[in-house]
C-alpha cells in the first residue's frame, strides 16, 4: 500500500530502507519489491540493507545523503527506523516531505512524535 500511495503521488525513485532483522525483515523487502515490480518500477527496486532500529535507519539516510542523485522517497521497514530517517533528513535540512517523503510501518508511537526539532539535537 506505501509503494502504491507514494507511486499514486508521482513518485518513480523509491527506496527501501530494511531486509534485515530474521523472517519479519525479509518478508517486508520482498513485499516492497513486489509492490515496485506491481507498479512496473521493478528496475528501480533498491533496499538499502538495515535493520529496524533507529540507528540503521540513521544509517541508510546518511547513504542517501552521500548521493548526488537521491530517491524521491523512503519506504522504511518500521516506525524506528523512519524515526533515524527522519532525525538526520532534519539535521541536513532536507525537507520532508517536499525534497524526499518518509513512509514508516507498523503505526506504533514512534509514528505519533515530531522530529521537527531534531536539527536542535545535538549530533
């Protein structure tokens, strides 16, 4: 459903950030992979390796950072992972969702905080 939503927006150049973390890992990169290949965007599919935690989602953004052509959106493997996502995206000023969009999964309470001031935290 995230893949079909953030295609439905306007959306070509989406990454997964996830894969690992035991069956539960696997199954939601497959999942996005399939849901890229239902769109017809199987050639662009890429998962960035990570697990669920916040620091692997920290991990893939600063991947993202490091490129000079960046995927319009993120489709992370869970709430805390997209939470690391969204706290360095803030530190580097990229605006989200205007420059990239950040999908989470599993609607837990990290879903319901703001990193709006995590660019204040020091890193």
């Amino acid at each position: 459903m995230a893949v079909e939503h953030l295609v439905e927006l306007g959306h070509r150049d989406i990454v997964y950030a996830g894969g690992r973390g035991g069956t539960v890992g696997r199954v939601r990169a497959e999942a996005y992979r399939s849901a890229m290949a239902a769109v017809g965007l199987a050639e662009r599919a890429e998962v960035l390796e990570s697990d669920f935690s916040e620091e692997d989602g920290a991990s893939a953004a600063r991947q993202i950072l490091g490129r000079s052509h960046r995927p319009t959106a993120v489709v992370c493997c869970g709430d805390q992972c997209a939470a690391g996502v969204l706290a360095v995206f803030a530190r580097a000023d990229v605006n989200v969702p205007g420059e990239i969009s950040v999908v989470g999964f599993d609607d837990s309470y990290v879903a319901s905080l703001s990193c709006a001031d995590a660019r204040h935290v020091p890193a």
